[in-house]
C-alpha cells in the first residue's frame, strides 16, 4: 500500500518552493502518493513544476518589505502572520482527514502540523536577527516555540565550519535537529558559456520590482551579454533591451540549471534558498540583499567576510565597481544534494 506525505511549502518569494523540488522528487522516487499546499506564486510556480500532482491553497502569510525598517515590517506584517498560522491550523487539520497523509513536511510553516500525523518542519533559521537585541529574542523565541510543536527538525546546512548560514542555522538541541545539507533543485553540468551575466529576481513586492528598475538602468552602461530572469510567474514573451541584455519572466528547473551553468556570473538576492543554489553550481556571485529583510543582509555580510561572495546594498549597487571586486571573492562549490538518507530520519 502506498504511502502519502502532504508537503506544506510557504510562499516567500520562490525560494522556498524551488528548494523543495528535490525533496517532492525524493518522496516521489519512494513511489508516495504526493500533495503539495501553498499559496500565490509559489502554488503557480509548483503546479508548473508538478502538474501531475494534487494541490491545496493554504492562507497566504502576507509577508512584505515595504520599509527599510525591519520594526515597521515585523510590525506591519507580524498579525497577518499570525492570523495565516491560526487559519492554516484549521485547514491541515481538515486535510489531514480528507486525505489521510502518514506524513507532513513543512517548508517553514508553522501551522502545518498535526497531532495525529508525524510532522517534519524544515527551515535553516532558526535564530532571528532583528537588529534589536530584545525584539531578536522575542522572534527567536516565538520561532522556537513554533518549531518545537513538531516532531522532526530538517535543517538545510552543515553543523561545521563549511554551514552556510552561520549563526542563524545552529540547532537549540540535538534531539530533533537534523541537518540534511544544502537543498538545491540545480545540479552543475558543464555547457558551453552563453552569457557573461545572469540576474535572477526573486522575493517579496514591492522590493522585487524596484530591484530590476535599479537594475536596468545599471546595465545601460555595461558591454556584457546578459539575460534578466524577472521572477514573475505569468506568461510573457521574451524580448531585449540595449540589443544585448534578454529578458524572460521566468523559467522552469530544468531550464534555469542550463541557464546558469552557461552563465560566468550570477547577481540575485541574498536569500538563503538562492545560497545554497550558487553553492550546488559553483557560481560566483553579486548578491544584494532585500533592504529590510535581515537575514538576507545578515547571509550577506557572512559570506562576504568568508570571502565567498561580493554583496553591496541595493541603495548603493553600482554594476561597474561591484564586476571591478567581484575577482576578490571566491565562489564555493558543495557539490550535489544528497539526500539518500533523510527519509530514514522520520
């Protein structure tokens, strides 16, 4: 008799729902039957990605960064969060009946776990900076909190010197922690070079947006071959600007794997799903970190220190200068997922 596992993903940007496409394809190669919850671009993005699959609308969070206060984000957004949890509570619980799962794995949401089903949460954040020591305290512990209700930690990084994301990875215990390495849906291939540059988009409005108007105008002056893959799941055609700089809307996995490997450097957002991608492949990297997001400016800074990757501010990005530095930093590569072992962990 098959097994079912219902794998919950949050929708923040793409990050989360592309970092969990290695883990619908593993349940998938363990012939479960597979349903997949989200909600807005990543539920878009994952029915594209899975259409054979059965899908589920969870509550949207409603997280936004229209502040470069990170206080006046928590605060602007902190009860619709909240309100998503306690509705998506309900609504697990009713799946749970409907379709009887024997499993659920949750990509960093917090209501989606049962009492009655054996639930894994996977997140890599687990300390919270705020910028403000009490407020991070806060947050840290309201996270810990809301972790600890489920039965299995999945953490996406290494518990050594090689973790990628620092501090904000390390376990509160070693009971139900598990770090399963970096997750990416990429896989390094050599190609044949087609572009100097490839910008990838992603994450939360209005943010996203302002991003690639900062963007376009930088690459006025710069005589590379670019492609701009904007980030936005909705049909459009490709077209270019400055004859040389091609733009997309977006991309599927299989796609995007060849894309960046055909491509010398990547500039994207300091998110931790992104990291682990430029990891997996190899790729050196610009990254410029959502303004008012601190775990992104915090990723930033981290990897920039280790001399991994060249981050600048998106207020202060300057194309020119950031490709004069970029030979400073060094790249790592990590290899492929390897994720043979993580289902005997449930």
């Amino acid at each position: 008799m098959q097994s079912t596992v219902l794998i919950a993903i949050l929708n923040w940007g793409l990050g989360h729902a592309t970092r969990s496409i290695p883990v619908i394809k593993l349940f998938l190669s363990k012939n479960y039957i597979v349903h997949i919850a989200s909600d807005g671009e990543a539920l878009l993005f994952l029915q594209k990605e899975f259409p054979q699959l059965e899908f589920h609308t969870l509550p949207t969070y409603g997280i936004s960064y229209p502040y470069r206060s990170i206080l006046l984000n928590v605060l602007s957004s902190g009860f619709s969060i909240y309100r998503a949890i306690y509705r998506e509570r309900a609504m697990i619980e009713s799946l749970v009946k409907k379709i009887k799962p024997d499993l659920i794995i949750s990509d960093n949401r917090y209501g989606a776990w049962s009492k009655e089903v054996r639930s894994v949460i996977m997140t890599h954040q687990l300390k919270i900076i705020l910028g403000n020591r009490l407020l991070s305290l806060f947050a840290t512990g309201f996270i810990k909190g809301m972790v600890n209700k489920f039965d299995i930690v999945w953490i996406p990084d290494y518990n050594n010197s090689n973790s990628l994301g620092g501090e904000l990875s390390k376990a509160y215990s070693k009971s139900k922690y598990i770090y399963i390495g970096p997750l990416s849906r990429f896989y390094p291939i050599k190609l044949e070079k087609k572009y100097d540059i490839a910008i990838v988009l992603s994450g939360p409005e209005p943010q996203r947006t302002k991003l690639e108007a900062i963007i376009i105008e930088k690459l006025k002056n710069i005589d590379k071959k670019v492609i701009l893959v904007r980030g936005k799941v909705e049909d459009g055609e490709d077209y270019y600007m400055y004859d040389r700089v091609k733009v997309v809307n977006y991309m599927l996995s299989e796609d995007l794997n060849n894309l960046l490997n055909q491509s010398e450097l990547i500039i994207a957002r300091s998110g931790y799903s992104t990291i682990m991608d430029l990891a997996v492949l190899g790729k050196k990297a610009i990254l410029i970190p959502t303004p008012g997001q601190t775990e992104q400016e915090y990723l930033a800074k981290h990897l920039t220190d280790k001399k991994i990757y060249y981050s600048v501010s998106q207020s202060e990005f300057d194309l020119e200068k950031a490709l004069e530095k970029i030979s400073e930093y060094s790249g790592v590569s990590i290899g492929g997922n390897d994720l043979k072992n993580i289902i005997s962990t449930i």
